[in-house]
C-alpha cells in the first residue's frame, strides 16, 4: 500500500510502501529512466511491491538500510521478477550477508521496548509464507543469503540518485539513512522509529555507545525536515525532540 508520496524535485517522487512488517520506499527516477527501492520487506511484500514497480521505468537497484529480515527478506522473491536488479549493503553488512557471522537474538528488553510496539504499529503477524520462502534471512537462524547480485558500498558513495548515505551504527554496525538535502527527507530505517506518531530514538540496539554518537551525527546535520522510517509514518523531524524508547 502507498501511503506517502513526495515529490523531491523535477524528475524525482519518493513513495513509503506500508508492507506487512516495516516500510518500504521507492524512488521513482526520469533522470535516470530507473526505479530504486530502499528496503525490501518480508517475502509477503514483494508482490505489492512488484504491482507499483512495474509500472515504473525498470528497477536498477536495491539498497538496504541494514541486514535485517523485516528489511531484505523480500529480496528472496523480487531478484525471480527484476532480473537486472541489483542488491546493495554497506560494506560492514559482508560478515552477516556471506554468511560467516550471524545476528545475536534480541533480548526481553529490545522485544518490549522495540518489536513488539513495531510489530502493533503495523498490525504484523508473522506469515507461514515469509518463514518458509527465504523469511530468516536476516535473524539469528538462517545463513546464505543470495550472493549473485550483491554489491557493498561506504559513507558518502553515490548509491540512491539525490541523496547522500550517512553511516549511523547502532541498531545495527552496517545501518545507513538516506538524506535528501534539496527536501530535507531522511531515510532513516531503524535508527528512528516512529510510534504513535512520535519519532524515537531506537533502543534495540548492537552499540550503545555508537546509536549516541550516530544520534549526535544527525542532530547536527543541518536541513532535516522529515524522517521516512522503516516503521511508523512519515514525520517531522526534531532532533532536540528525540527521546529513548522507554518500556
């Protein structure tokens, strides 16, 4: 389901995909006759997904906030129908993408604090389809993910057209948002959540002591207007607003 749509600047209309577990966002590009999506769900998404992105120019590529399932899952089924699509990471995803390492389980307070007031804001329960086809990648539980078409990438590297990444571990030591400075967009995925519609700072977190430098990076980054998270509705943004998760 699209519930946001933005136009950034000529050539440009950034849309929020609502999928079952978390948001997508796709990027539809004239400039570039192509199409990028920013995250891509569950494998329960990808058919929504596929509706809107098909009647796009062609999707170029995939680019992942983090190496989570709720946020790569759907790209089990979406690399069968875009077959020229790419998939991209940041280069601190590689261990967990090929496989050498794995992702500790969440803990009581991350499941209190952090998935479970997620998995309410998007009326998620889990789909005997998204287990089955691919669904834990992503998790503590699942190795493997499909290396044909994966590509890695640093800070600053020109991946989505219009915007800059900005490396913010914390949630996770590979999450990037996305900033698009001529509309103040920021792409944030986890790193701020949005929960009965007010922007938080997450606690589910790998580091600590890097979500508070990575909070630090954004409070003094000048123009952000909105945050598009990977869970919660578009909203303004006020860094001196943010405030921890608290249970």
């Amino acid at each position: 389901m699209i519930a946001h749509r933005l136009t950034l600047e000529k050539g440009r209309t950034l849309l929020q995909h609502r999928g079952s577990a978390s948001n997508q966002y796709i990027l539809e590009d004239s400039r570039e006759d192509a199409a990028y999506l920013v995250d891509c769900g569950m494998p329960s998404d990808a058919a929504g997904l596929a509706e809107v992105l098909e009647g796009m120019p062609p999707l170029k590529r995939v680019v992942c906030t983090h190496f989570h399932v709720d946020h790569v899952a759907g790209w089990i089924r979406l690399k069968r129908r875009f077959a020229s699509a790419r998939i991209y990471f940041h280069r601190a995803a590689a261990p967990l993408v090929e496989g050498k390492a794995v992702i500790p389980l969440p803990g009581f307070k991350a499941w209190r604090e952090v998935l479970i007031p997620c998995m309410r804001e998007s009326g998620y329960l889990p789909a005997l389809g998204d287990i089955l086809d691919g669904g834990l990648y992503g998790t503590p539980f699942k190795k493997g993910f499909p290396g044909d078409r994966v590509r890695y990438f640093d800070e600053g590297d020109d991946v989505l057209p219009g915007f800059i990444a900005i490396h913010t571990p914390g949630h996770r030591p590979d999450h990037v948002a996305y900033m698009h400075v001529a509309s103040g967009v920021l792409i944030c995925g986890d790193f701020i959540i949005v929960i009965d519609g007010r922007p938080l700072a997450n606690t589910f977190l790998s580091s600590p002591p890097d979500q508070r430098a990575s909070l630090e990076k954004i409070r003094t980054t000048p123009g952000i207007a909105s945050v598009w998270p990977g869970h919660g509705r578009v909203s303004p943004f006020d860094g001196d607003a943010l405030r921890l998760l608290q249970g």
